[in-house]
C-alpha cells in the first residue's frame, strides 16, 4: 500500500514538475508558423517564424511550438507588419463602431484621423473616450484647419484679425501638446477654402515646432491643380515641415494623363529638399458630399445664409451659371457621374445619380436643370449632407500615381455602417483591392513594395516609431494573409462586403480576426504624435 502510494506520489510529482517545466518554455504568448515573412522594409519575403510577447514581435527566426501559449499556422501565406491607413476620417463615427469592421477585415491595424481639415478639436477628450470604450485597432488624429477655424470665426468668409489668428494658433499647439499627429486642411472646403496661404503657414509653424506633419487635401484637384500642389508645397518651405498630399489624383476630364506632370511638381520638390509625399485611394471615383458642386462664395456664414442665397431667384441664378462653367471646364455636360451615397432626407435616391434623379422627376434632360436639383437636394438636407460618389477619374491616371514610389495607400473612409446607404466601395476593399488588383493582376507593383507603401512607409511619414515593420521591439500588429486569394469584394453598386484572404490580424499581439471573422476584441491603442512626449517631458 505504501508502495502505491509512493508510485502514486512520484507520478503526481513527476507531471507537477513536467507542467512547470512546460510553462517555462512557454516564453511567448503567441507563434505565427510556416509563414513567409515580408518585413515592411520593401526586402524580399523569406521563410521564418514569428514570436509574440507582451504586445510585441519577441523574436522572428525558427522558434520551436513547444515555446509559445498560441500557435498559428501561416502555412503558404504572407505575414506582413499591420497596415497603417494614414488617411480615414473615424472622428465621428468610432464610437458607434469601436470595432472598426470595415478596416480590420481590410488588413488595417492602425489609422490616422482627423484628415481634410476636420477633427476634435478638443483632442484630450477624444482620446480619452477612445481609450475608455476601447478599440479594435490603434488611432491617431491631426487637428484639422477647418474645424479650428469654425470653432474660433464660424463661417465668416474673410481674413482673421491678429487675435483670431493667436486663437487658432493656441487651438493647435494644445492638440499638438495632446498628442496630434500634425495639421491637416481641406481647402476645397468651407471654411478653410476662405484661407490665404499666410493663414495657414503659420498654424504649420506651430505644428513644425511639436515635430508635425502637414497635410493637404488641396485647394483643387481638377483645372487649378497645379497651383494646388504648389500651394502645399510652399506651406511646406515655408514652415519647414514634412508635407503630406491627400487622395492625389487627377479628377478633371481634360487633364486625364496629366499626373505625371503633378508627380513631376512632387518630385522637384523634393529635390530643392522639402519633404513631400503623397498617398491615394485604388478607385477612379472620389467620394465627398454634394456641397462641393457649389461654389464656396454660396456657402459663406453658415448654413442659414447658404439657405437665403439658394432662395433668392437671382442669386440663384449666379450660383448655378458658377456651377456650369466649373462643369464645363471640367468636361462635363451631365450629372451622370455624380450618384448619391446616402441622402437623409430621401434615402430611395441612394445609389442613384443626380441625372437619373433629374429624369425620373420629369425634368428637362439638361445639365441647368440638374444644377437646379442640386441646391433643391440640399434645401431640404440643411443642416445635414447629402454624401456623394463622383466618378471623376482614369484608371490610366490611378495606376500612374501608384507606380510613383511615395505613394502611400489610404482609404478616405470612416467606420461603415453595414447595410447603410451605398458608400464608396473604398470604406471596405482598399488594400485588399490594391494586393488582388494592381500586384496580382495587373503587377503594376510587386507585393513587398505593396506592402512598404502600406506599413513602414507611413510609420515613417507620421513617426510611429515603433510600428510598420516586422522587427523584433516593434509592435505586434499583424496580417497573415493568402497573395493568391486576397481580393476586394466591395463594388460601387454592391459596396457593403468585407475583403477576402486575411486570415488573421492581430493588433498589439492580440487576435482581432481569426480564419477571415472578427473576434470583438478591442486591443488598440492611442496613437500620439512626439508633441505628446515633449509635454510629457515637461510635466516631469
């Protein structure tokens, strides 16, 4: 009996000690297998394992399974560092959607906000709201121009006084000193389409001093495009400042093909030694609201004003010979390529364009009444927007802007609400469309490049030092994903449909989808940009 026990005893002993040893040799939380490794940096991929701890990549090489908590098998799939969308617009529409569906099914571990000149301007909050709700990937914000101006003059169409100019200044070094990433404006936009260059160099000063980033989505990117990116350009030597040009693109039917003359204005630049980059979208279609069809003199002083104007005959009238001629010069002679995203006050009108619209009103068949529908759309939207998808561009232009090696890959979009409207198919398909469409398909870049334009890249444009490469230190957002399947399934009729391919995505070492479905974890973080840490600095 004694014996048994004693056996009984040594065995018990024997698996204690075998469970321990076993733990210990756990090192890593989690072990991504058999994969082939793309680092990010735009090298060759090649055969190696990927270790996990505490958030980040431990260590990358051949790593034994018996020593991670996790294994996953990459087998005959790419692992790539997490994309970074340095573009989206989330600011208003995260909360509802903290889970971010739409970006993380698209490989997305990481975005900025607050782009075009529109963000919180009260940025501590924002950021601690994101914070308490929790997040499934990480954000960062710019503090836009627009929304300064609006908090300090509202829609007043003229130049600030010495005052109003200190107050927006002070508005942006608070949100640099809470962590913005740098000043974005859009200056097609009321207000900030109200603002002389000066007004605006010197908020980028501001922004130069806390270590920022500017970036533009320009006065024009249709006939005037070129003084645009000379504009951007000159803020950017003027203020001594890294300068980001948004959603570049040619959007004027005329100047189709043109685009290696703007990238050629990027590049000179860039040899005189400003610091300019660009990013794009993979669509010949843009999407903004149907405000932008009217001429910012008519939306001067807010919405009321706006309203008085669209009313009087005559003025009326002024609005909509402004609206042909901008037509006419951009070549065209109908409102077939202007179709509605979503219309609050009607939504049967989604999915359909404005001619369309037009026609089954009974209307005449003619540009001057399609103009009229326009300010009649908005009459009864104000103060809400009616969202649009405008196809405006080429594809020969699209795929020449993507061979340009600074240019980064960004979506425009915020977090979609599924089922809602007829969006453009960009807020779901983006990255996955450029790795099927244009490396796969068309091979208009390879895959690592595809992959630097989307992770190390932009890490670099907005200093997020420790992320966008897969490198031991860094963070551990990461895609596992299948070069041979990933592909889009969003279309401009069809857009709400998730990407295929992505296996897995993990944020901050933490799995957020798994086998292609979301798992509901929030482990993202709050992006700050490096005015955070000087105030950090400070405090101590």
């Amino acid at each position: 009996m004694q014996t048994l026990m004693l056996r009984k005893f040594i065995l018990f002993s024997y698996l204690i000690s075998a469970s321990v040893a076993l733990v210990q040799a756990q090192q890593y939380d989690v072990l991504i297998k058999n994969g082939r490794v793309i680092d990010g940096a735009g090298n060759p991929w090649y055969h190696a394992d990927v270790a996990i701890k505490n958030g980040k990549v431990a260590s990358i090489g051949t790593i034994p399974p018996t020593e991670a908590k996790t294994v996953l098998d990459a087998r005959n799939q790419i692992v790539a560092p997490g994309f970074i969308d340095i573009h989206a617009h989330v600011e208003t529409s995260i909360e509802e959607g903290p889970t971010a569906a739409n970006f993380v099914h698209n490989g997305v571990t990481s975005l900025i906000t607050g782009n075009c000149g529109s963000s919180k301007t009260n940025l501590k909050n924002f950021q601690d709201s994101l914070r308490a709700m929790g997040i499934s990937l990480n954000i960062g914000s710019l503090v836009g121009h627009n929304s300064v101006r609006l908090k300090v003059m509202k829609a007043a169409f003229r130049e600030p006084t010495a005052k109003e100019q200190a107050a927006m200044e002070a508005l942006v070094e608070q949100a640099m000193k809470d962590g913005a990433v740098g000043l974005s404006t859009g200056l097609i936009y009321t207000p900030g389409s109200f603002a002389k260059t000066s007004e605006i160099v010197n908020l980028a000063k501001v922004v130069a001093h806390y270590g920022g980033v500017y970036t533009s989505h320009i006065r024009s990117e249709a006939q005037e495009v070129t003084k645009a990116i000379e504009e951007a350009i000159q803020i950017g030597r003027e203020a001594r400042l890294p300068v980001q040009i948004s959603h570049f693109k040619i959007a004027s039917r005329p100047l189709w093909g043109f685009s290696n003359k703007t990238i050629g204005l990027v590049e000179a630049a860039r040899h005189e030694g400003i610091d300019v980059t660009i990013d794009q979208y993979p669509y010949t279609a843009s999407s903004t609201t149907l405000l932008s069809s009217v001429p910012n003199w008519a939306l001067a002083d807010g919405d009321s004003m706006m309203l008085v104007r669209f009313r009087d005959p005559a003025t009326r009238a002024r609005i909509i010979k402004d609206m042909l001629e901008t037509f006419k010069k951009n070549g065209r002679d109908n409102l077939e390529y202007a179709v509605i995203a979503y219309n609050p006050a009607d939504t049967t009108q989604n999915g359909k364009s404005i001619r369309q619209i037009n026609l089954k009103a009974g209307r005449k068949d003619n540009i001057e009444t399609e103009s009229d529908l326009v300010l009649t759309l908005l009459e009864k939207v104000t103060p809400q927007r009616v969202q649009m998808v405008y196809h405006t561009m080429s594809e020969e232009d699209v795929e020449s802007i993507m061979r340009y090696r600074n240019t980064m890959i960004a979506s425009d979009a915020g977090v979609a609400r599924y089922m809602s409207g007829v969006p453009h198919p960009r807020a779901y398909g983006t990255n996955a469309r450029v790795l099927g469409r244009y490396v796969r398909e068309k091979q208009i870049i390879s895959l690592e490049e595809a992959i630097r334009r989307m992770t190390s890249l932009p890490a670099q444009r907005f200093r997020l030092t420790d992320r966008g490469l897969l490198k031991p230190g860094y963070a551990a957002d990461i895609v596992i994903f299948d070069e041979k399947t990933v592909a889009d399934q969003a279309t401009y009729e069809k857009p709400h449909a998730y990407s295929t391919g992505f296996s897995y995505v993990l944020v901050n070492g933490e799995t957020v989808i798994e086998n292609g479905k979301h798992t509901g974890k929030r482990p993202g973080q709050v992006l700050v940009g490096s005015g955070y840490q000087v105030k950090m600095a400070a405090k101590k």
